[in-house]
C-alpha cells in the first residue's frame, strides 16, 4: 500500500505510470503517433476556422449596411436611377451611393475577374491610397497620354497582375469581346498591397465611365445600390421598409452576410470534421483493442503489485494517470503541431477547401488567433471518447486476481 | 444544424457520457438485484468488484457533464455568430424551445452527480458497503436524465435554423417584454436584495447560532441547509440577472447573466458562477449528508464529510457575494450614486 497524504500517493502513482508506459515503448508509441495525427488534423481545422472567422469579421465591417438589388423573374437585374430619390427620403439613411460591377471572362487564361468601376481620382486622395502599390508612375511625355484617356484606367489584384504578367499585360490591359467593334484598352496604374488579398486578388478596379463600356451598362442604370445608415440599431428596420415600398428590391443587411459567411465556414469545417469521425471511430477501436489485449507480462505485474497489497483504486488510477499522460502529450503535440501548420505553413491543403473557388487561389496570411475555447473542444472531440473507450479495459485490468497469476507463474 | 463544430463537438460529448453511463447502469443493476453481502459466492466476489467499475464510471460521468455545461455555454456563446439577431449565448438558447431546457437539465443533473459522487466516496470508505443498494437504485434513476438531455441536445441542434431571426439578451432580459427571462429581470433589487440577503443571514446563523445553542436539534439545523442552499441558488441568479449584471455592464437595460462571462468583460463571470457553483455543490450535500444515520462508522464519516463541505460553501458563498456586489461597491465609490 502507497503510504503518505494525498498528493505524495498521486505524485507517486503517476511516476509509477509513467514507468510503465516508458516500458512499453513499442506498444504506446503507436498509439501516440496516431494519437498526435487525429489531435492535429481536429485542431488545423478548428483554427482555420476560427482565424477566417475572425478574418471575415474584421473586413466585413467595412462592407455597405445594406444592399439594395432589384429582382426581376427571380434574378438580379440592373437598378434604375428612378429608386434613388425614393430610398434617400427614409428616415434615418444617410445616403444612398450607386454601384457598377460585373465579371469580366478571360477565356485564353481561363479567369474570371471581377470588374468594380469607382472614381479613381477618390482612390489617389483618399486613405486608400495606402493600400496600393501605385506603378507607372509617368514621367512627363507618357503623364499626357495617360491623363487624355482618364477613363480607361485601372488598378488591380495581386492576383490579377500575375497573370496579366504572364501575358505580357501587365501595364496596359484590351479587354474584348467577340460582340465588340474593337477591344477597350485599360491602363493599369497600381495594384493591391498583399493584406487585401482576400478581397482584391481577383479584382479590376476601373473608372467608372470605362467600367460601364466594358459591363456594357446603359447610362441610366447602376448594378446596385448600397444604402448608409449611421445608426446600426435601424439598419433592419431601414431594409424591411425599402422592401416593404419596393417589393421588386432585395435588401441585404452586413449582419445577414456575416452570419452566412460563418455559416459557411462552420459548415466547411463541421462537414471536414465530421469525415474525420470515421478516423477517430477507428482509433478508438484500436484503443480498445490494445486496452483489453493485456500481454501475459502486463497480467503478471498486476498480480504481483496486487499480491503485495495495492488496492484495485489504485491500479486504476495507475490507468488513469496512464491515459491521461498520454493523452495530455499527443493534445499538446498535436495542438502545436497544427499552429505550425497553419500558421507558418500556412496550411497547405487545407486552404483550398476552406477558400476561394475561382482560378485564383488567394494566398494571404493567416493571422493566429486561437481561443482558448477551442482548446476545450479539441480535448471534447479527442481526448474525452479516448477516456471513454479505456474505461472498461482498464477495470477489466485492474481486477485481476492475484492467485490467477500466480498459479501460471 | 447538426453541422457545426461545437455542435459536434457536444454530440461527441454527450455520446461518449451516454455510452459509459449505460455501462454504468447495467452494472448498477446487476449490484442492485444480486448484491448479498453476506453471500461468499464468486458473483457476490464479482459484483464486489463491478462496483469499482461504477465508481469509474460516474466519476468519468461528472468530469464530462462539467465539461459539458462548460462547452454547451461556449457553444450558445459562439453560435450566436451564425444566428441573426443573436448577440450572446441567450440569443441561441432562446432561438429553440429547447435551449434553456437542455441548460437548466444541465445544471440540475451536474448537482445530482456531484451529490452521487459524495454519498458514493462515503460508502466507499466503508467495508461492507452499506448505502450500497440505494446508491445504485439512485444511480438508476439518474440515467433517465442523462438521456433526455441527450435526446434535448440532438432536439436542439436539429431545431436551430440560422435563417430564422432570434431575440437577443437585450430584448430577453427586458422588463417592458413578456416571459421568464423578463420577470426575471424586472424583479426589482428592492425585493430581491432582501429576500437573498435574508437567505445569506439565515444561511449563517443556522450554521453559527442556533447550530451552537441546541445541540439536540442540530440534526434540523443541518437537514435546513438543504433547501436553504437551494433559494440561495435560484435568488443569486435573479439577483445576478436584476442587480449585478447592470453594474458589471454598466447600462440600465442590459440585464445577461451570460455576456460578462467573454473577454470583453475579462471573464467576470467565470469565478463568479464558479464560486456559485461550488457553493451550492458543497452546501446542498453537506446538508444532505445530515440524513446518513446508519451505521454508526458511516455516520462518523460522514459528520467528518460534512463538516468539510460546510466550511468550502461558506468561503463559497462569502466569495461569491464579495465578486458579486465588487462592480456595485466600485460604481458606488466612483459616482457616488446608485444606477
């Protein structure tokens, strides 16, 4: 019998465990290895989505109160001027600003841009001004050939510049269309600065005059509109009642984009997640076997350690703290091994599932932001099943008799 | 919305608790209708051993329920990110009838375990077992809970629709709206300070006064503390609900026993609810260990128990009520005035 108080008996309990499990090194590295991969795949995706969430919040809040779309026969169409004034006389708007975008198909790169029409004179003054890498800044002689056409320039993605570059593009863009006379040449006078990437790699950011001869947009129509409303606490009313007067107008509310942005990534990851359990299904039937499957030498020690007076308590705290150690160094193994991954390596792999869908992969960085409250769920999902599964072999273990063993010694 | 990691991560929770509980109980039953323990025959010698196993089992029980009633809260809290309308925890539970069922179920069978766990550790220490065939006749009726809450969780999570527009804590905890939450916030602190610290008071003087006088009627003094402890944790929240939550925050209208627990407002609530928590655990089972009269070892035992579980609910309680009335002392020092 371990004499001594409480803490002197667990302290010794747990050297005793941690001596068995050295001594079965074979066996328990095994089980650690895989232990270590499952922690680490739950945990790379649990902090991929915690980081995106996190990303998606921040930027998001830059994103219009609300959006107006007009719907015709179930689909998006272009908004009429007419709706302006109307919108504008709501209590409470601010104002209501007019939005030309589109897609635009290159289909010899096999890329699809998004084509935004803005003034760029607002982006050069602004504090936007910071986030691009102005280029071609002119020397005097090519100042007036830019500044003759103002209308046919542009600023562009990082991800867009590198395949303009590709195809020798990447200062001056023709975008055409087979339907067209001739091709529109852009050019291109900066481009994003890297932190924007989620948002701007794909992007075309023209004048809107140009934007509209290459959306093919008839002067009188916008592609949305976006209403302000400085005081968040009517943003909801404010969109039900444009679609209360307009019944042909959608209004998108930032909460309601936020929400299904974070829909979609828990989903994405509960969806990765839950291909997993089958993994984790079949480790911890692994753990079972490996629990139950006690060697004739494992028997025989504890018969021994029971012949000389340990309490079946105490050897089931010796599996417990067993369990326990393991588990506790394959958690943290694996907890760090996944940050590793995903934020210096950046989670190669995982990151496609997660974003982007289009030809262009954006490849920003990942900013490390673990909750402690994920700690919580991977030892929910990892650690606590293990737990569960060793219960019963562990008693199984503990009981047995020490006369059994003798008598085959 | 069964696809969502926190609600997968509950479902795994929950399954692995489930499953080791049914463990737990076929073996309970089969100590409960064989047990004899006068009998040497080697299924008396097995079942003797098969109590260990239920040992294990519970204990494992209680450590995931805790866990659980952690993380169900996180999850509520994190949720509330997918759901329109929703700002914090109450939000998510408000959003299904079954929200603050499951939480409420929670925290009741989290008491159950915790006083299982004692009465069992008691009859542990014992040789001959004696509380041993009502401890797993109550082990058996404890099962039932732990699968409604199960079959509440998959409810819920099947229940929870992220185009659906929920009502957040503002709205929940307003005097002006209707339902529990609201009555509860609009129970005003002039009722509901008294009435909790005329429970404080008598807590104490229970325990420091009538305890000392009449040693003849300790026993009714002890077996008080029970429901005694049990007012204490329903008033706490509706004054945690109606008067402290407004100075933590600040703000007359916000009244969320749950926002205070997030980084915003650096985790006030976790040694709050904590210390509650705690409190009411020990302070329950320290009145209920009052009914151990036989045998005479066990008894001996459990006064020792008791006494122990007495002293951590008092530190409990005082801790709780210095971190509950802390943001009121400070508001007050501050400005002078009340909210």
């Amino acid at each position: 019998m371990i004499s001594g108080s409480w803490f002197e008996r667990q302290k010794n309990i747990i050297d005793y465990s941690l001596q068995s499990l050295l001594r079965r090194r074979s066996k328990n590295i095994l089980i650690l290895i895989i232990f270590i991969v499952l922690v680490f795949a739950v945990s790379s995706i649990l902090f991929i989505t915690g980081s995106l969430t996190q990303e998606m919040m921040i930027t998001s809040n830059d994103l219009p109160d609300i959006t107006v779309q007009r719907i015709l026969g179930g689909r998006q169409v272009n908004v009429l001027s007419s709706y302006l004034p109307e919108i504008e006389k709501i209590p409470g708007v601010e104002a209501v600003e007019t939005r030309v975008w589109g897609y635009f198909y290159l289909a010899s790169l096999q890329a699809n841009f998004t084509i935004y029409g803005m003034d760029l004179n607002l982006l050069e003054e602004g504090e936007y001004r910071k986030i691009v890498n102005w280029k071609n800044v002119p020397d005097p002689a090519e100042n007036q050939i830019l500044s003759s056409r103002p209308d046919f320039r542009m600023i562009i993605g990082q991800g867009v510049f590198e395949l303009l570059k590709d195809i020798q593009m990447e200062k001056a863009f023709l975008f055409y269309q087979p339907t067209w006379q001739k091709p529109i040449p852009f050019d291109i006078i900066g481009t994003f600065k890297t932190e924007t990437e989620l948002q701007s790699n794909d992007m075309m950011i023209l004048q809107t005059e140009g934007a509209r001869r290459v959306l093919e947009l008839p002067p009188d129509e916008f592609s949305d509109l976006v209403v302000h409303v400085p005081n968040p606490e009517e943003i909801e009313n404010i969109a039900l009642k444009i679609h209360r007067y307009f019944p042909e107008l959608r209004t998108i509310t930032r909460a309601q984009i936020q929400n299904t942005y974070a829909t979609v990534f828990n989903w994405k990851s509960a969806f990765v997640l839950s291909s997993l359990l089958v993994a984790i299904f079949a480790f911890l039937i692994l753990i079972w076997d490996k629990a139950s499957g006690l060697s004739p030498e494992e028997k025989r020690e504890i018969g021994i350690l029971k012949a000389i007076g340990w309490d079946t308590d105490v050897v089931l705290s010796v599996k417990f703290w067993e369990g326990l150690i393991l588990s506790g160094i394959s958690s943290l193994a694996g907890i760090l091994l996944a940050y590793a991954y995903i934020y210096w390596l950046r989670a190669p792999g995982l990151r496609e599932i997660f974003i982007g869908w289009s030809t262009i992969y954006p490849s920003f960085k990942l900013m490390p932001d673990v909750d402690p409250k994920f700690l919580l769920l991977i030892i929910t999902i990892s650690v606590v099943p293990y737990l569960a599964v060793t219960v019963f072999p562990a008693w199984k273990a503990a009981i047995t008799d020490p006369d059994a063993i003798m008598r085959n010694i | 919305m069964m696809l969502d990691p926190w609600i997968l991560g509950l479902i795994i929770g929950h399954s692995a608790l489930l499953l080791i509980f049914s463990l737990g109980l076929i073996n309970a039953w089969q100590i409960f209708s064989g047990w004899d323990y006068n009998s040497t025959a080697e299924k008396q010698f097995l079942l003797e051993k098969k109590t260990y196993l239920v040992s294990t089992v519970m204990n494992f029980a209680l450590f995931t329920q805790i866990l659980m009633l952690f993380l169900f809260g996180m999850a509520a809290d994190e949720l509330a990110n997918v759901l329109p309308g929703a700002m914090c925890a109450v939000g998510t539970l408000s959003s299904t009838s079954y929200g603050f069922a499951l939480l409420d179920l929670k925290i009741v069978s989290f008491f159950a375990y915790f006083i299982w766990l004692v009465v069992n550790y008691l009859d542990n220490q014992i040789e001959t077992y004696p509380l041993v065939r009502k401890k797993y006749l109550a082990l058996m009726l404890l099962y039932p809970f732990a699968v409604v809450e199960t079959v509440l969780l998959f409810a819920f999570a099947f229940d929870l629709d992220p185009s659906v527009i929920t009502s957040c804590c503002g709205s929940v905890y307003n005097e002006g709206a209707e339902g529990l939450g609201a009555s509860l916030a609009g129970a005003s602190a002039g009722f509901i300070l008294p009435l909790f610290f005329s429970i404080v008071i008598l807590l104490l003087l229970n325990r420091f006064v009538f305890n000392r006088r009449d040693a003849g009627k300790k026993w009714l003094g002890n077996l008080l503390e029970f429901p005694l402890w049990i007012a204490f944790f329903i008033t706490a929240i509706v004054v945690i609900i109606s008067f402290i939550s407004t100075y933590v925050y600040e703000m007359l209208s916000h009244k969320c026993p749950f926002c205070f627990m997030g980084a915003e407002y650096h985790y006030y609530g976790v040694p709050l609810y904590l210390c509650l928590f705690v409190a009411t655990a020990t302070g329950m089972t320290g009145g209920l260990l009052e009914t151990i009269k036989r045998p005479e070892t066990l008894a001996e035992k459990a006064r020792l128990l008791q006494k122990k579980m007495n002293t951590v609910s008092l530190w409990g309680m005082l801790a709780f009520v210095v971190i509950g009335f802390l943001p009121f002392a400070t508001y007050y020092i501050k400005t002078g005035r009340l909210i």
